[in-house]
C-alpha cells in the first residue's frame, strides 16, 4: 500500500497528521496533465498541496477548494518510515 504522511497546520490551528494513499495519489493524478506518481521523485509543492488536499477531502477533514486550502494551510510531509504490509496471508 502507498502511503505519503504529511503534517496539515491550519492558519492559526494545531498539525494534524494525514495520510495521503493510493486513491488520494490517483485523484491528483486525473486533476492534473502533468503529474504521474512515477515521478514522485520530482514532487514540486503544488502536487503535495494537491495530494494533501484529496487526503483531506476524503477523510472529511477540509471541505472547501483547492484554492482556498492553499491559502489556509501550511504543510510538512513527514519522513516516517512506514511499515509494509505483506498482502498474503500467514501460512498456518
């Protein structure tokens, strides 16, 4: 599973952790030409704003527009390391 955590700081709130996931990623992907998670290398701020953004909406965190959670928050992608899952199950 793809996960991107990132640090979301509302204008004058307190951080709140998101996880950005596949489905977040994806969205981004078809609201922009430009961007393909392959280059993730390469993220410039406005696709982290744009993934944070998704994540947000999804988990009903921020409901306005793209323009406006821009200009209301501040955002940190953490640097955790994130455990894998392993996808089969554990041979009895």
């Amino acid at each position: 599973m793809i996960e991107l955590p990132i640090e979301v700081t509302p204008e004058g709130g307190e951080p709140l952790r998101v996880v950005a996931t596949s489905r977040d990623i994806r969205q981004w992907e078809k609201m922009t030409k430009d961007f393909s998670f392959s280059n993730a290398g390469n993220l410039r701020m406005g696709d982290i704003y744009g993934i944070a953004y998704q994540a947000c909406r999804r988990q009903k965190i921020f409901a306005g527009t793209l323009v406006d959670f821009e200009a209301e928050h501040d955002l940190d992608v953490l640097n955790e390391e994130v455990e894998e899952v392993d996808p089969t199950r554990p041979v009895p």
